[in-house]
C-alpha cells in the first residue's frame, strides 16, 4: 500500500452498483500501487465481472444506470464510460472470452488499430490511408511483446491455426504492447493454460510488476493467487469481505472466506474419517480391529462410467459417479467446467459417450425419448426454451410429455384412435397449481404469461407428472425470488421423502445444494474434482472447486 505522502494507482471508494433493482455491489473499497499485484476472488456472482465492467468503462454500466461511488487514478477522479477511455488513461484488461480476429495473424492482432506505417510523401499528402504497413518493424514489436511472456510462439501464426494456450498470450502480448499501459486487469488468464504455461505465465507477471505494471489477477486457482499475489482481496455476494496480505491467509482460509456461509442442514450422516485427524497411523493400524459384517452393496440407481458430453461451454472429458436410490445427489462447480453437460447429455440433449445403467440396465444416449421411457424426467436450466412450451395453456405443459411418452391422458384406443382427455389434463394441472403453489389465473393461461418463478413450478410439475424413478433438475431457483427458491427447495424434499425419487440437482448456489442433498460432487474442467458429503465443511467445497485437493478417507458410499 501507498504511504501517505503519495497517491495509490488506483483507489475505489465506496462503489456500488444495480442492475434493475438487483443489489450485485454494496460498498467496495479497495487501492493498489504502482508495480503490484492483488488476487481478485469470489464464487460465481459474488460481482467480481461488474467490478471489472465498471472499472473498464464497459457500455453495459452505463447503459443501466451507472454505478456509486468513485474511482481515483493517481489521487484524481476519472469516471469512464468507454474502454477507450480506460485505455487511454492506460488501463489494459483480458477478457476470459478471446477478443481476437481468427484469421489474422498474432502480429495482427497485437498491433491492430496501432500498426507501424511506412511513411512516404503520398502520406502526406492524402493521409495515412494511403500508407503502406512496416510488416518488419511490426514483426519485431509482437515478438518483443510474446518474449516478454517468456513463451515461443511465431509472430506470424495465423491465431485460428493456434492452440487455446496461444491466444491467451497473444491477449496478453497485446495490452503489455500499448506504450501507456499502467494497470492490467486479468480475468482466469491460466484457465485454458496447462501447467507449464501457467508457470511461465506467472513468471512473466512478476516480471511485468517490477517494471512498474499493477495487476489485478482473478483466478479460482488459489494456489496461483498465493504465489503471485502480495495481497487478496475476497468478494462474496456483493460485499468485500476481506482485503489483507496473502501471506497471512491460506488457501484453505481463502476458501472459506469466499463460500462463507455455515451450513444448516441437520448433519444426518456419518462423520468422515480424515487421516488428518489420525495422530499415529501405525498404531491404529496395528491395533486389531473387529471384523466388519459383510453386506451385499445395493445396485446404485444410477451409474455413469467415463462419460463424455459435447454441450459447447459446458463440456463433460471423463466424468464417473454412483448415486444411490432414494438419494438426493448434488452437482455443482464453477461455471464453464461441465456441471450442466452432465445431465443434458445423460438426457440425451448434446452428443455423449461413455456408459450410464439404470438400475443395472445400460441407457441409450443420444435418445432424449430413450432416458424418458425408462422412467427419467429432467428439468432443464433453459426453461423458456427447452422447459415450456410458452404459447399453450399450463394443463397442455404439465401433461404434454406424460401423454407423448407414457400414453396417459388420453382416450379411445391405443394406435387407433385417441385423443386428449381434457377432464384428468385439467385435474392434473389443478392439483400442482394447488400444491406447488403456481400464481395464475388457471389451468387454461399461457405459460409465457407466468413469472419466471411459476414458469419455474410448472417445469418442476411437468417433470413430477412423470412420476419418475429419476429426477434431473438443472438450476432449480436460477432468477427466482427467496420466498419461491424455499418453496422449490421444500417440495423437492417433500417429493423424494413421499415418493422415494432419486433426485439429482445441478446448481451454481453451493449453499443450496448443501441444504437438500445427501452428497455433493464437484466438477472442474470436465471431471469429477470431488464428491463430500453434504455436511462437510463449507471451506472443503470450495477447495475442490478452486481446484485443491482435499485429504477425505471415507465417503458415504464407502
């Protein structure tokens, strides 16, 4: 930090924002210095993105309402509506989306909108248009730039034509190439690098930072943060948590700080056994232990087996796991790391491979009517597009698939001649209106006509219409109110006590899946990181979803 005789780089003063009455900042303080680097860090949602969007001058902030607070760069105030604005005050910043043009080179891209011009009287007379460009001199500032990075990548490598660890360094290569860049804003910059590049990468930072260049790093790599960062800084949930040295916080602590929330759901299991709690490993080893009873371990209701799923964002490399009957099983993880592949491609919704058995018996993939059929139901994250049927009355959404897939509420005779049964579609409608507690005019209004918490309810109701052995629900309180999250919730609950339904619920909410399942596994890049049971530490979840290992010698199913 800045001493008091001298201004910090870059100081925030009590920023706030909303987004359509959304509280996603409350009262974010915070300065760094010339030739520093802090760790950025927070859950999905926690605001870290708006923070970014806000300090870049992105569009989206000021097209809603702008934002509270002030923003202070070298002791003056600076108010950015543009990232222009932002660049020209030598604020650089990547992006976790890639911002480069496929098919121009990574010269190109380096240099674009900042080319070297051969000059010549033609120049000078009608403009630079008529300029020709110094391919030699721009060659030589890209590879400056790239060696800087420490990394061997040629200048002249068409970008489409590169790995996805490239384009990461020529994003980077680009903003440390703009003379004036002071500050770098850096957003998961090693999530697409393997190890070695990210080793190389952060050695390149350190370097960066002693030739005077501030870095704000965000990662979920908390063992990155650790080595690279003098300071942390942890959001959650809008608010700054904390803004201390990283040599006084471990990664543990870190975790924990960042997912926060004590769980309060009744511990019904076991305690784990951890090694760490072991004093003396050999002697418990030595000492004779009582024979344990042999017991035949019941199929698992379902079993996946190094499955695969290409759902674009959302992609599934190797993932395998049991889940028990009558269990509530949680999926969780970071967004983009396959959490949502793995139940849209066990329904069959993107290509998949791998195994999955119900019960024992293997399911066709890549047939959605295929897992129906076997008494699978799934409500999925996209409810307006894949969930509803928006432009039809709620009793032809909750029954529709029923009567496609299991022939109910139909009348007449079977492959001959049926049609609807108006009287049991409506009474099926009624009776989830009534018990999920859905606001509207009836059984006969639109769906699209509903909140997005009822559209949400009648998901649920067209799944439980199925009555399913096995419920996959995907998102189930994304965009809904508190009071409607806790009925959702509940009626899950309700549903797998009555009915004995395996249910299984991918979320981004941590602390809901905590709340009704039996075990949570989370996924991190593609694979399975870990599976807990539901009432281990919170710190232990977000270890595993920082991509830490966690020492765990009993699990549930053990």
């Amino acid at each position: 930090m800045s001493d008091n005789n001298t201004s910090p780089l870059l100081e925030l003063s009590h920023i706030g924002k909303e987004y359509y009455g959304n509280r996603v900042l409350s009262d974010i303080s915070f300065a760094i210095d010339t030739g520093e680097i802090i760790g950025l860090v927070g859950e999905n949602g926690a605001g870290k993105s708006t923070l970014l969007n806000i300090l870049f001058g992105m569009p989206v902030i000021a097209s809603t309402g702008g934002y509270e607070g002030s923003i202070h760069i070298d002791g003056k105030p600076v108010h950015f509506t543009s990232p222009n604005q932002a660049l020209a005050a030598g604020i650089g910043m990547v992006h976790q989306e890639f911002s480069l043009i496929p098919g121009f080179t990574a010269t190109e891209n380096i240099l674009l909108n900042r080319e070297v011009l051969n000059g010549s009287m033609m120049s000078y007379v009608f403009s630079e248009r008529v300029s020709t460009l110094d391919r030699e001199a721009m060659h030589n500032r890209a590879n400056s730039a790239i060696n800087t990075l420490g990394v061997n990548i040629n200048p002249d490598m068409i970008v489409s034509e590169m790995p996805v660890g490239y384009k990461q360094f020529i994003e980077i290569a680009r903003e440390i190439d703009r003379k004036n860049t002071r500050l770098l804003f850096l957003d998961e910059p090693t999530a697409v690098l393997t190890e070695t590049e990210a080793e190389i990468l952060l050695i390149a930072l350190k370097k960066l930072a002693k030739s005077g260049i501030a870095i704000v790093f965000i990662s979920h790599r908390l063992s990155e943060i650790k080595e690279l960062c003098s300071r942390v800084v942890v959001l959650r949930d809008g608010k700054l948590i904390t803004d201390q040295p990283s040599e006084e916080l471990t990664t543990r602590q870190i975790a924990s700080l960042m997912v926060g929330r004590e769980n309060t759901r009744r511990e019904e299991h076991t305690p784990r056994v951890s090694l760490e709690k072991v004093s003396d490993v050999n002697e418990v080893l030595s000492t004779p232990q009582p024979e344990p009873e042999k017991k035949k371990k019941p199929k698992p209701a379902l079993r996946v087996e190094h499955l695969w799923v290409d759902m674009p964002g959302e992609t599934v490399r190797d993932v395998s796991f049991d889940v028990q009957k009558g269990e509530i099983f949680g999926i969780g993880g970071l967004a983009g790391h396959g959490k949502l592949g793995i139940p849209n491609g066990i329904m069959g919704l993107y290509p998949a491979g791998g195994k999955v058995r119900l019960f024992g018996k293997r399911l066709t993939l890549n047939r959605p009517r295929a897992a129906l059929s076997r008494k699978m139901a799934f409500v999925s994250e996209d409810r307006r597009g894949v969930g509803l049927l928006l432009d039809e009355p709620l009793d032809w959404n909750i029954t529709f698939t029923a009567m496609q897939i299991q022939g109910r509420f139909l009348l007449g005779i079977p492959y001959i001649f049926q049609v609807r049964n108006e009287l049991a579609m409506r009474n099926e409608a009624k009776k989830f209106i009534d018990s999920l507690e859905i606001k509207c005019t009836g059984p006969s209004q639109r769906a699209g006509e509903l909140s997005g918490g009822n559209q949400q309810k009648v998901c649920l109701a067209k799944a439980f219409a199925l009555k399913p052995s096995i419920l996959l629900i995907c998102e189930p309180t994304r965009g809904i109110d508190i009071g409607a999250k806790n009925l959702v919730l509940d009626t899950l609950k309700e549903y797998n006590k009555e009915n004995g339904t395996t249910i299984i619920i991918t979320s981004s909410e941590l602390e809901e899946l905590r709340s009704v399942c039996d075990r949570v596994a989370i996924v991190g890049e593609g694979k399975i990181a870990g599976i807990l049971p539901a009432s281990s530490p919170a710190e232990e979840f977000g270890m595993l979803m920082m991509g830490e290992k966690v020492r765990v010698a009993m699990s549930m199913t053990e």
